[in-house]
C-alpha cells in the first residue's frame, strides 16, 4: 500500500457517553482534572499537534453549551457532531459528518477515547504514520499478568498464553475510506455492538496492524481514576504561587445583590460598570495576582462600553483560561465576603457551586466565608459591601519569572 504525501488527518474524539462508573454530578469528560476538564486536556493534546489537520468531538446532544465552553479558543475544531446510543453508532456519525462537510474526505482517521488525556505527541505520530501503512492500526500493550479463562461460577477453565495477547488503546488509525465503508456495512447489516473500530474493521474482513502504545495512556473509568489522576496533574506542577484579591462596591438601587455568581435577594442592589459582583470580582484579582499580569481592570477598564452590565463569571472565566494557558492548575480558592446584610449562610453552598461551575475547581477545592465589621466602617453601616479572596495555583518549574 503506498503511502500518501502530506495526507490529511482528523482526528474523532468518541465524548457521546454519560460515564457514570466515574461518579460526579457531570459526565466524565467534563469533570476537572486539576482545574481543566479531562476533554479539554484530550482535544488540546489533538488540536496542538501539527500532523492533525482537524478535531471532530462526537458529544452527547444535551452537552452542546458544555462542550462550547469546553473548546473555546482551541484551535482546529470542528463544529461537534452528535452521537447515538452505542460508541459504533457515534463513531459512525462522526465519520458521515466528515464526509459530509468537506469536498474531499480526510485520507486518515484517528479514533480517540475522550477520557484518555495522557496520550503523547509521540503516540498520535506513531498512529498517523500507521495509518499510511495500513488500512487499520491500534496502539496495543503486551500483557504482563498471567490471564485465567472462567466460567459463569468463577472457576478457572484455562491459563491463557499471554504471549499472543494484548492490551488496546486509542487512538486507533485508519484509511478514512476504509473504515467509513467498514461502519456502514456493519450498520446496514445491523451489527452494532462492536466495542472498538478495530472490531469493525476486523468483522468488515480487514486486518488490523499494531503498534506500540504507552503505559501511561490510561483510560479515567472509576471515581479513583478521577482521583488519581487529580493527584498526578498537581505532583507534576511544583511551582506554587498565591495571590490575593480585594473588591468594594456601594449599594444602590434594586432587588438583590449577585455575590459569588448567585442573585442573592435584597432590598439594594450593587452600583458598579459590571454587575458589581465583588466576589468574583477578587477572585479574579487573586488568580491575576497569581500570575502576575495586572489587576482585573487592566483585563476589563471600566471604561470600555463593553463590559457594562457584564456578568463577571467572564471575568473569572477569563482569569482561569490565563492559569491553564500557562499550563498551570488552580489548587485552591478562598472567599470572604464582609457586610452585615445580606445573609450569606444561607447561600454559601449556592456561590461554591456557580465558583466551581466557572473555574472547573472541586467544592472541596473552594472555600467561602462571611462576616461583618461590628457595624463598624462603610460596611457596618450598610453602605456597600467588600470582598477578599486569596487563590493558590500551581505551574510548571520551567516558567520563568520576567527579568
């Protein structure tokens, strides 16, 4: 088979799935690993590589707004495709989209689990250079543990000899053709169970060629998974830093106050050239200070017509895509809100839940506080209400500090 010059190459990443092994209230895909979701990590890894021409994610059609937020600013993607009820169903989507979408098809494919954002640069130029040299190709591990056959009653029936077997992993590569043509025969004939598109090109009568994938190429399927792999992205980030955050904003007229992301009811609202949300307000302070790039007015001057009436989880958004640029993490937020009215207690776990919407940040990763002045200064007389907020995030000992 002769190899394309230059081939074009998309690469499909399979996030249609709910993953509900892993635990959490979101689908794993979208659960932080160290303050980024795991799919972003996955269509960066993607998106950054300069064999790949283009990323198609295939998602869950409840996941469009998520999945938006997710990719923002990543280069190379495609508009989503939807999925369907089995992972071969939304391969198969996301396969006729390509085809559809452009003049000419991509001439390669890679195949990729979104929940394995450990894949190296080296591992997809092994798969793109697979794929040239053979219709079908799948990253595979040599198996090291001594692999028992059982019966439904769990009693061994054979020892198995490891020395013919493997281990697969994604990504997984292919002539686009070849498996296009593989996913609609087997559709046509109702097969749909097949588990992996190996297995489609394997029942289509392909051979599937192999090459080698990497130990570290784990798939997140358990919530220990989710910790574990939390705990790694932070051991690898030894450079911490903290920064701290301050914010004031006087009362005026309205019906409530947003604290933290939350519409908290009042018989005043806040005056200020955004919707004056001081908590989130200092927190991007503090996440700036972290880093060492200005304060939250050189990003958003009041004197731009644009950020009036704002709503500040921009802000916030914003500051938090400045840490993971930089390849860093957020490791922890704290929040005080000072003022003698309105009540924070009752909304506290309201604010940590829109904070950790916002940034990606665990709760248990989000502290936030409230007290008063003893009715002392402009917040003891009901004036206005302050803020401070503190946040630790940790980078890359390769950055280097300015001058």
């Amino acid at each position: 088979m002769s190899e394309v010059a230059n081939p074009s190459c998309v690469a499909i990443i399979v996030a249609a799935g709910r993953g509900t092994r892993a635990g959490g209230p979101l689908p794993k895909q979208y659960q932080a690993i160290g303050g980024e979701p795991v799919l972003r990590r996955t269509l960066r890894l993607f998106a950054t590589h300069p064999q790949i021409t283009a990323v198609l994610a295939v998602i869950h059609s409840d996941d469009s707004v998520r999945f938006a937020d997710t990719a923002r600013d990543l280069p190379k993607i495609l508009a989503p495709a939807f999925g369907g009820a089995t992972r071969q169903a939304s391969v198969r989507a996301g396969l006729e989209v390509l085809a559809a979408a452009s003049c000419t098809s991509p001439d390669l494919v890679l195949v990729h689990d979104a929940a394995r954002p450990y894949t190296s640069p080296d591992l997809i130029s092994r798969a793109v250079a697979a794929a040239q040299a053979a219709d079908a190709a799948i990253p595979v591990l040599t198996v090291t543990d001594t692999v028992k056959r059982v019966d439904t009653d769990g009693i061994v029936v054979e020892t198995l000899d490891r020395a013919a077997l493997r281990t697969v992993q994604t990504p997984q590569a292919f002539r686009f053709e070849a498996l296009r043509a593989a996913h609609a025969a087997a559709a046509a004939a109702g097969v749909e169970t097949l588990t992996d598109d190996a297995a489609v090109m394997e029942w289509a009568g392909q051979s599937v060629a192999t090459f080698e994938g990497e130990s570290t190429n784990v798939k997140l399927t358990t919530p220990e998974d989710m910790t574990r792999a939390a705990g790694a992205s932070f051991a690898d980030l030894g450079d911490v830093r903290t920064g701290t955050g301050f914010d004031v904003h006087a009362f005026g007229p309205g019906d409530h106050v947003m604290l933290g992301g939350v519409a908290v009811p009042h018989s005043a609202g806040l005056v200020g050239h955004s919707d004056a949300d001081v908590g989130l307000h200092a927190l991007t302070d503090a996440l700036l200070g972290a880093l060492c790039d200005g304060d939250i007015g050189a990003h958003f001057p009041p004197s731009d017509p644009q950020w009036k009436g704002a709503s500040s989880d921009r802000f916030l958004a914003h500051a938090v895509e400045k840490v993971t640029t930089r390849g860093g993490r957020i490791a922890h937020l704290d929040l005080t809100l000072i003022c003698e009215a309105p009540k924070v207690g009752p909304h506290r776990d309201a604010i940590r839940a829109a904070i950790s919407l916002i940034t990606g940040v665990p709760l248990a990763r989000i502290s936030v506080k409230a007290t008063t002045t003893e009715k002392l200064g402009f917040t003891g007389r009901r004036e206005g209400i302050a803020a401070m907020a503190s946040a630790t995030i940790r980078l890359p000992f390769a950055e280097e500090a300015e001058g």
